[in-house]
C-alpha cells in the first residue's frame, strides 16, 4: 500500500497539485458569503437553564435589547437648559430608532403629583425649554430626590445621565444589531460636534453585539496575517530552506482555506472564538510539515538521493503524522462536549482543518519536493551537533532530571488550587474599542452594568395587589439596596408608595404602602390610564397582575460575587420573606456567570473520555500497554504545569481559559508520538538500547519538535495582541502549555523511558 501511494505521489506530482488547487478554489468560492455571529447569546446553548429562565422572563416584560447613551458635560453638571435640550433631543431620536419599542430618559420621566385630590401624571420637562433658573432647580431637586432616576438614569450628583432605548429585535437580530449601532454610531458623531463639551458613548446590548463580530473580525484580518509574518520569518531562521518555507506556506494556506470554506459551503455562521481557528490550524499544519521535512533533509544528508530521501521522510512520518493527526482531533472534538455553542464549533472547525493539513502534508510535501530544488544546507550540521550534545546531557542526568522534574510538576499542580472559575464578560473588549469604554464611563460614573431580574409570582390572577406580598417585596428590595456593589432597585412596591403619596397631598409621611387590597389595584388602574404609549407598566407587572419584576443594578464584578450575592439575597428572602417565591436571577450576566461551572464540568467528561481513546490508541501503535499508559504522563504534566502557572500569575479561569486542556490535549500528544516513534524504531528496526534510543529519537526528531514548538508558540502569542479577552486568554494559555509540553518531552520522558524500558541493554 505504502509502495503504491509513494509511485503515486512522487511519479504525477503535477496532477496532484492541479487537483488539490481545482478543489480549493471550489472550496474557496462561497468565502465572501461567510458571515460573523454579533449576538452574545451565541455563547449559550439552547438547553441552557438559565437562557431558557431569561427568555421567559423576557417573553414576559419585553426584550432587554437595548441601546444606552451615556451622557455627560465635561465641566458642571447636566441641569441647564442647553444639556436639558440635549436629552430631549437626544429622547425624541430614540423613538426614531430602528426597531425601537420604549424610551427612558430624564426629558420624559413621568412624574406624579397630587393635583386637587386627583393624580396627576406628568412629563419632568417639555418643550420649549425656556426654562428659568427656578423651573431648572425644581426640576433638579425632584431628579436628585427621586428613587426611579437616581443611579439609574441620573448620576448622584448630577454630573451624567442616560438614555435608555427598547429594542423590538426580530429574532434573527445579527444584521439588526449592525443597523440599530450604526445608526446610533452616526447619531453621536453628529452630536459630538454640536457639544464638544460634552461626553456622548452608547453602550448596551446591540453595541455589545456588534463589537464582538467587530472584534472577531478584527482578528481574522490581522492575526492571521501577522501569523502568517512570523512563521515565515521563523522557518526561514530556523530551517534555513526558501523552498522548504515556501512549502510549509502552501499546506498551511490550503489548510485554513479548506477549513473556512466547508464552514462557508455548510452556510453556517462565525462564532466569537473563531478569530483564532485560522491561527491553530496553522500551527498544527506547520508541525506536520516540519517533521516530513526535516526528516527529508536528515536522510538526504546521509548521501541519499532525492527520491530515497523523500521515500524515508515518508516512511518514517506516515504513521506518526496520522496517529498525531487523529490524537489532536480527538482532543479537539471532545469540545463538543462543551456547554458552549462557540466552543464546540472551534472544536470542529479545528478537526476539519487538522484533516486538511495532513491530506496537503501527505500529497502536497511529497509532490512539492519532487518539483522544487529542495537541498538542505551545511549549517544543519550545527543543530546537529547541539542536540547530540544535549541529548548526551539528558542521557547523564536522567536520574536527577527524573526526580527533580517530577517534582516540580507536582509542585506546580498544587498551585492549580489557586485559580477560580470566574467570567467577566464585560471586560472581553480592551480599551481599543468604544464600547468598553462606555462600560467604564456608565459603571464608574451613573449606574450598575450588571442586571439582575427577579420575576417574583404569587401564582394567583391579581395576587400583585395583595398587601402582604407588597411590603415582603418591599423588605426585600430595602435589603437588596444595603448590599455593597448594589447600584440601582426597582419594584412595583416603589410605584405604589409614591402614588400612596399623591393621593394624600405629597404628604411625606404617607410614602409606604397602601393597606387595602382594591386601593392598591384602584392606584394602579389610575396611574396606568395616566401613563402615555409605550411607557406603561408592562416592563414590571405581567397581563394576569400575578407576578412583578425586580430590577437590581451592580457595578462591575466577577460572575463568583455575582452568583454569591444572588445566593445570599435568596437565602434572605427565604428567611425573611416567606410570602415570596424569589427564584435565581435571570439576565445574560446570570447565564455568563453560571456558564463558566456548567462548562467546566462537561469538558471534564470530555476529557476524561479524550484521555481514555488516546491511551487506547497509543497503546494500540505502541504495541505496549505499559508505554502507552505511561506516554500519558508527559501528556499531562504540561497542563498542570500550565494551570498551576496560571494560578501563580492570573488566578482567574473563565469560559475561553477552561477549555485550553481539551484542546491542547490532542496537540501536546503529537510531541510525545513524535519523539516515542522515533525511539521505538531505534529499539525494534536497530537494534539499539535505551540510551542510544533516546540519541537516536533527538538527533532525528528533536530539532523537528524544537523547530514546530518555537512556531507553535510564536503563532499562539501572536494571539495575544487580540484586542478581545478570550483570544488573548486562549492564546497565551496555550503558548504556556505548549512550552512546558517541549520541556517535559525533552527533559521528563527520555529519563522516564530509561528507568521504565527494562529490556535496555546493560552498561
């Protein structure tokens, strides 16, 4: 079989390459119609609990999509007629919006008065503003006073306010978030020169989904080509061959191609994690191409012809690429177990394109080397003798590098208790883009950026208007604004104790509660008839009056504060509200903070089942239960040392941190196939002992490993001059595994082959 597949690829070298170029041209073809996700919902699965909890409550009070102008003067505060036009202006335009259902601003906050014993219900402002010094103090000491306005839409101290926009999204939202942002994009462009005095952002859910596409495209047209630099400067350095490179090139180009275009041909859409699919799929293409060439120049060099050469770079690779090619796709395929949709399509999209690379590794190299002039070049003989010099090192220390590296790796293991599973979702854009920076101004200087939402259910029609339920409810939202990080509560209770109030002449001493259940029902019926379109009461009590919704604003924080303070608000309310049933908080912050746990206990299933099949088949190559099991050790080890270093320099896992040992599972193998099928052919083919196994395994394979783990390292930091947090996470993470990967493979596994071979010759 071997026999017939060299004849083919070495005897029509130009068919090959003909009809691998027809095909990735056909492939290629349906690129332009690739499009990006911009909808963090995309990071949920539909199964989610906590999605499926949101989506409910959302089916109840409205959608939570939404576009948020910040707003504030550079110098004084915002209560003066110039500013007070603004946010009217700025209000009106709202309404104008695509897609737009409700808008919340200061210009149209309905205040409620007592009027000749009658409510009376109110615009805080209206046209035209020729306001006097006196309407202006007035309208900022009802602002300043008031518990709906206060942290939510106006800064405490007046210095910045907010305009709040409803979204009514069709359900295929991707192209409506684009128009929605760049619509409210050209909007502060215009105001920005109308007041350079003031500060406009706008942030929000539709600005956070346009960023991420944005921050996904972004890598894909600037990482893969700084990649792209890197590598061929670093193969150009290291192997010393033009053609070699231009080689490598072409199989990892084909390789990315071929990946894109099935994803294109499938008609499926980009994930927010595909920004670094093209930078592992590069990777991997160069580690396989590297080891058939440098294999090629090893045998060339030993006065071998061209097509001998190539016939034993063949040979000696055609196992050890596949089973490397079929261990990383294992690995990779096991983030389908992910709870994240994202995940599992890098997972598979990583799968296809470490396929492609060894198809173009076995067709193209051979078929390339056939065509092209090829040579190695003297200096080869310098690596040459600095691996011999280091394997001899390696071979004279085994017994201290075996303990002392043993050691270390369960020295750093012990540091893995350091990390916390932990999600800032608000932090995945750095300071490049504007929408992280609209989150700091808002955060920092207005309101909370985290949401909670409690649909709190008496499960009776009208069971709202129940006494009892009101004040537990009211309690409940008194505690909740003792908490610290706790910006901004709303409830329904708030409404009816300012309406209590009208009706009793603004008497302050009757802001509570009414004590009678029809008041309360007669209060709301009043205030609802009052209220202009689209600004009811329907964003807080659903159509049956048997549940409400509370509203709890945070300041920025980790998803481990944010599930313990719902935690703790629960079992509160559990002990000192009975009346109520308050269920876990809804919101995408509740999904983004839950997600991380979920996540993390299905990848571990993942890769315990990974670590099964590829001690299976390690075993099953190896011919060796005993290598094949203990292979695992120097597959491992480099994750440990890699989260224990994590734990000593970050200490935060989050959703793109915890999926790295699923995926580098795979990738770390490849380096110990490697390195073990080099020795176990000096064992079995030559007759050779242990420790002239081990030479043989670094003088043929070592520069290879040194050489794909410089590029695989340099191309995954390249990926941490992402400007979107997971990209960054990823990459480095993944550079810092593969470093320790090399370093066990090299300094933990010759020594731990010499003390476990017994059938080593004695010396």
């Amino acid at each position: 079989m071997f026999q017939l597949y060299f004849k083919i690829v070495t005897r029509q070298p130009y068919l090959i390459l003909f009809s691998t170029l027809l095909i990735m041209m056909l492939l290629g073809f349906r690129l332009p119609q690739l499009t990006v996700s911009t909808d963090l919902r995309i990071f949920f699965s539909e199964d989610n609990p906590q999605l499926k909890a949101f989506e409910l409550t959302e089916a109840t009070y409205g959608r939570q999509d939404n576009v948020f102008f910040f707003i504030a003067p550079r110098q004084g505060d915002i209560f003066n007629a110039r500013l007070l036009g603004l946010v009217h202006e700025l209000t009106e335009l709202g309404w104008q919006f695509p897609y737009s259902r409700r808008v919340n601003s200061l210009s149209n906050y309905q205040h409620t008065h007592a009027a000749n014993d009658t409510i009376t219900t109110e615009y805080l402002y209206e046209p035209p503003l020729e306001l006097s010094t006196e309407k202006i103090n007035r309208i900022k000491q009802i602002t300043l006073n008031e518990i709906f306005l206060v942290n939510n839409l106006v800064a405490k101290d007046g210095r910045a306010t907010g305009i709040n926009i409803l979204l009514n999204l069709p359900e295929d939202n991707q192209l409506a978030n684009n128009i929605v942002t760049e619509h409210a994009r050209a909007i502060v462009a215009q105001f920005a020169q109308r007041y350079p005095d003031v500060e406009i952002r706008i942030t929000g859910s539709a600005p956070a989904n346009t960023a991420l596409g944005e921050a996904v495209q972004q890598d894909l047209n600037q990482l893969v080509i700084t990649s792209y630099i890197i590598i061929i400067l670093g193969l150009l350095f290291l192997i010393r061959s033009f053609s070699g490179t231009f080689i490598t090139l072409v199989v990892i180009s084909l390789s990315i191609l071929g990946t894109m275009g099935i994803y294109a041909w499938a008609g499926r859409t980009l994930t927010p994690v595909a920004g670094f699919v093209p930078s592992i799929v590069m990777t991997i293409a160069v580690a396989d191409s590297v080891h058939i060439l440098m294999s090629y120049f090893f045998e060339y060099n030993q006065e071998k012809d061209r097509q001998r050469a190539i016939y034993e770079a063949l040979r000696i690779n055609v196992l050890p690429v596949f089973i490397t090619t079929i261990t990383t796709i294992i690995g990779v395929l096991m983030l389908n177990f992910s709870d994240s949709p994202p995940y599992r399509d890098l997972g598979n999209m990583v799968a296809i394109g470490v396929a492609f690379a060894y198809v173009f590794s076995m067709l193209l190299i051979p078929a390339l080397l056939t065509i092209l002039p090829v040579k190695p070049v003297p200096q080869r003989q310098l690596y040459k003798q600095r691996i011999n010099v280091f394997a001899d090192w390696v071979i004279h220390r085994r017994r201290l590098l075996l303990y002392g590296i043993g050691i270390s790796v369960a020295v750093f293991t012990l540091f893995i208790g350091n990390n916390i599973l932990t999600e800032r979702w608000h932090d995945y854009f750095d300071h490049s883009f504007d929408e992280r920076l609209a989150i700091e101004a808002v955060n920092n200087r207005l309101s909370g950026v985290h949401a909670y939402r409690y649909s709190i259910d008496t499960h009776q029609d009208q069971g709202i208007n129940n006494p009892e339920y009101l004040k537990a409810l009211d309690r409940f939202s008194q505690w909740y604004r003792q908490q610290a990080g706790v910006a901004y509560v709303t409830s329904i209770s708030d409404t009816l104790k300012r309406l209590n109030k009208s009706m009793h002449d603004d008497d302050p001493t009757m802001y509570r509660l009414p004590d009678q259940r029809d008041l309360t029902a007669q209060y709301l019926l009043l205030y609802e008839f009052s209220l202009p379109l689209g600004l009811g009461l329907d964003n807080t009590i659903n159509q049956s009056r048997s549940a409400s919704q509370l509203v709890v604003l945070l300041h920025k924080t980790d998803s481990e504060t944010l599930l313990a303070i719902d935690k703790k608000a629960r079992d509160w309310a559990a002990q000192n509200t009975p009346e109520l049933i308050v269920e876990e908080a809804t919101g995408l912050d509740m999904i983004f903070a839950n997600i991380n746990h979920r996540n993390i206990r299905s990848l571990l299933k993942g890769t315990a089942l990974a670590l099964v099949i590829i001690s299976l088949v390690l075993i099953g190559v190896l011919r060796s239960v005993r290598l094949g099991l203990i292979s695992m050790l120097p597959n491992l080890a480099p994750a440990a040392l890699a989260y224990g270093s994590w734990g000593l320099i970050d200490g935060e896992i989050d959703l793109s941190a915890s999926v790295v040992i699923t995926m580098t599972l795979g990738i770390v193998v490849d380096d110990t196939i490697h390195f073990l099928s080099k020795y176990l052919r000096a064992r079995r083919e030559k007759n050779l002992d242990a420790r002239e196994g081990i030479r043989y395994a670094f003088n043929t394979v070592g520069i290879a490993l040194t050489i794909t783990t410089l590029v695989l390292v340099s191309g995954f930091l390249v990926l941490t001059f992402s400007h979107f947090s997971p990209t960054h996470t990823t990459g480095l993470l993944l550079a810092i595994t593969l470093s320790f990967a090399l370093l066990i493979d090299f300094l933990l596994l010759p020594p731990l082959l010499m003390t476990i071979d017994h059938t080593e010759s004695k010396k």
